[in-house]
C-alpha cells in the first residue's frame, strides 16, 4: 500500500481525454497487499476475472509496482493510504485508484483516471471487502463512460454523479443498521424522513444483490472509522448493485451530532 496526497476530490493536474485513450493501450496490473493475512488479494482476484473487460491485466506485488510505475505501458489497479490536503484532523483512508504508469517521481505524480474511497485506515476489512466488486466495476465503468464523453471532466466530477440522485426513489435502499444514526435505526423513524424504499439489511444481503446485479437494488457504502471516536470524513456513497453506478455522494466532518453514519440531511436531500 502507498501513501499519496488528495486536495479532497480534486486533481491539480486532471486526467485529460488523450489519457483515458493512452489507457486502452496500456495493460492493467493490480497490485496485491504484502499481508498474508488480507483476503483482499482473493477478493481483487476474483472481482478482476469475472468483470474487467477493459484491457489486458495481471496480478503484481508492491515491490513490482515501484520497479513498472515509470512504465508508460501499465496502468496500475493499487490501494493506497490517502491523506487530504488542508485537513486538519490528518485523517487516512484507504483508497481504490486506477493510475496511469509514467515517469512521475512519485505517485502523487501520476495521472489518476478514477479513485474511490474503500474505508478508513485501520477499519477491519469484513466492514468494506464485500463491497469491492461494485467499487472495480464502478471503475470499469467510469473509465468507459468518461472516454466517451471527455467533456465531462472536471476537478468535481461528483456532482456529475450526484444528477442520479433523483433515481434512487425508483430504487430499494439496502442500508445496515450500524450505519444508521442512532435516533433513525427503524424503518417506522425512517418514513418519517424519506418515503422511499428503503430496507435494514445485513453485509450479506448487500453481497448477495451485488453478487446477483439486482436491478431493483442500490446500496450505501459508507466509509468512516466505524464508531472509534476518531474526528474523520464520513463517506457516504450510494451505488448499483446491477450497474455499479453512483447515484449519490457526499461527505461530512464526523462532529457532535454528525456522526459516523447516513444522517438525516442525507435522507431529506434524496427528495431532491
């Protein structure tokens, strides 16, 4: 895992459409964790095999990853440890990025054709590794979508994303319980809210509706230290699990009653 810089979303030096075409021509190499005790790599293994239909692609390991990330023939599928600029409570999270090989000195260097936020550093990996299939394909897609439409880059490209919002109505809500707001951990207290659709669910049910691409489900991916008390961003991402597509973003500072979940403002915001 690598350590890199983020200005929030935004790129001092954006991904340009000549880029996303240099990409095509590159072959893609995900990086694998060092720890023998991770289940990322099998995770990444299969999730990678059964949908990446991009480019060509291999396995590698870090240290093969500081020896080719000058290679303008590779792309690089790598988590990385990600602190934002400005940011004082110097909060990390663990990144997913697709990265172009060039000869930059360093990562923060090379161009980044799409990032996704996994978790918070340190979180146990059962709390997002079950996600990480919608997360690639997102990816996938992204790439795929942007290539076609470069004038759809910009250093916010979220709030591209976030003109789904209004399709999430149309759409079950899968949400679990730990990432509900104390005082909202109830469908009753959530109708109260949002008129939606919208399920209390366990990781395995999110899974499976990934596993399965239910059309008729979009899930939260919420990332935040998971109630350690940290003072951190809370991520809240809200995806496909047919089309892996975001339909909502944003994020807050986990303070006082801003805490570690979907708040309330969230829900009243996909009324929207």
């Amino acid at each position: 895992m690598v350590t890199v810089g983020f200005h929030a979303f935004s790129q001092e030096s954006l991904p340009t459409k000549l880029d996303y075409q240099k990409f095509y021509k590159t072959k893609t190499l995900v990086v694998l964790e060092n720890s023998p005790f991770s289940e990322y790599n099998d995770k990444v293994k299969e999730a990678i095999k059964q949908n990446w239909v991009l480019n060509e692609y291999d396995f590698i390991s870090n240290e093969e990853f500081d020896q080719k990330k000058t290679n303008p023939n590779y792309s690089f599928l790598v988590t990385s440890i990600v602190t934002f600029n400005k940011d004082k409570t110097k909060a990390q999270y663990n990144f997913l990025s697709l990265l172009l090989g060039e000869k930059a000195t360093d990562i923060t260097n090379m161009k980044d054709l799409c990032s996704v936020p996994m978790s918070y550093i340190n979180v146990d990996e059962e709390n997002y590794l079950y996600k990480l299939e919608s997360l690639i394909r997102f990816i996938q897609n992204h790439v795929s979508m942007v290539s076609k439409n470069p004038s759809i880059i910009s250093d916010n490209i979220l709030k591209y994303y976030n003109k789904n919002m209004a399709q999430v109505k149309n759409k079950t809500l899968y949400i679990t319980q730990e990432d509900l707001p104390p005082n909202t951990r109830s469908i009753s207290k959530i109708r109260k809210l949002y008129p939606g659709r919208v399920k209390i669910v366990t990781t395995q049910e999110i899974e499976k509706a990934i596993n399965n691409k239910n059309k008729d489900v979009v899930f939260l991916h919420k990332v935040g230290p998971e109630q350690k008390g940290h003072k951190a961003r809370c991520f809240k991402i809200i995806i496909g699990a047919d089309d892996a597509k975001i339909y909502y973003f944003d994020y807050h500072m986990i303070k006082n009653k801003q805490t570690d979940s979907f708040l309330v403002r969230d829900f009243k915001r996909l009324l929207n």
